[in-house]
C-alpha cells in the first residue's frame, strides 16, 4: 500500500462509516473526490509525526480547486495530519488562510494542536479566529 491509499483510506473509513455515500475520483486527479455528484474533497496530506503540519499548495493546486468549485455546491479541502487526525477546511475558512487571488507562490496551510485541542490553522495569506476539531469531520461535509 502507498502513502495515497493510506491517507486517503482514514478519510473514505470516516465518511463510509457515516452514511451511504457515492463517492468517485474526479478526473485524473489523486487529490479530488466526489461525494453524491455534489460535494467535492481535496485530500492533502502530511507525513510529519508531530504538530505543526504543513500543506503546500503550487499554483496548479489552486487553479484545480478554482474549477472544481465552480462544478459543485460544496468544496472543502481536507488536511490529513499522519495519525493524529483530519483538519477539514470548507472553501471560506480556505480563502481565509490562502489567498486564491494572489499570485504569489507557493502557498502553504499550517495546522497546529496539542494533544487533546483542536487544530488552530495559518495560512501564507493569513488564520483562522478559531479552531477546527478533528471530530468536526466527516459532519461537516453533509
């Protein structure tokens, strides 16, 4: 099994375990997926053990989700940090810590906890007011 299957898989066990679901790849892409033809997810990922977690976005990442969002109701881009859990950002709290309309590259999403918090979240382009738990997700998609 590759690193993909993994971090995708602790994703897809939450949202299986929630609900019945239709879930497809978008595209050729790795990263998105389709829930019910209307909610889309981009999957990040990050391999470091211990907080902070960091999630870089080129700008081909940024132009993917711009199109993908334009296709669907809802977008939301999913951070899994290793084993510790899964920071679920819906577009909004996304534009707020990247700026979509800036071209200056690359960006990057940091996700911070100590054990037993929630995830306080700064971007390249600015943070979060407040945290997002790790049992926010998969609710919050639906």
């Amino acid at each position: 099994m590759n690193n993909i299957d993994f971090f995708h898989g602790v994703v897809f066990s939450r949202i299986i375990d929630n609900s019945p679901n239709h879930i497809e790849k978008y595209g050729g892409n790795n990263s998105f997926y389709i829930i019910n033809n209307k909610t889309s997810i981009y999957i990040k990922y990050s391999q470091k053990r211990i907080s902070p977690w960091t999630f870089s976005f080129a700008k081909t990442h940024i132009e993917e989700i711009n199109k993908v969002k334009n296709g669907f109701e809802n977008i939301f881009i999913v951070l899994v940090c290793n084993d510790n859990g899964i920071c679920c950002l819906n577009y909004q709290e996304f534009c707020t810590v990247i700026s979509v309309e800036s071209n200056d590259f690359p960006k990057w999403i940091k996700a911070r906890r100590q054990k037993g918090e929630k995830y306080a979240v700064t971007g390249s382009d600015g943070k979060l007011t407040y945290k997002i738990g790790d049992s926010d997700f998969p609710q919050k998609i639906y």
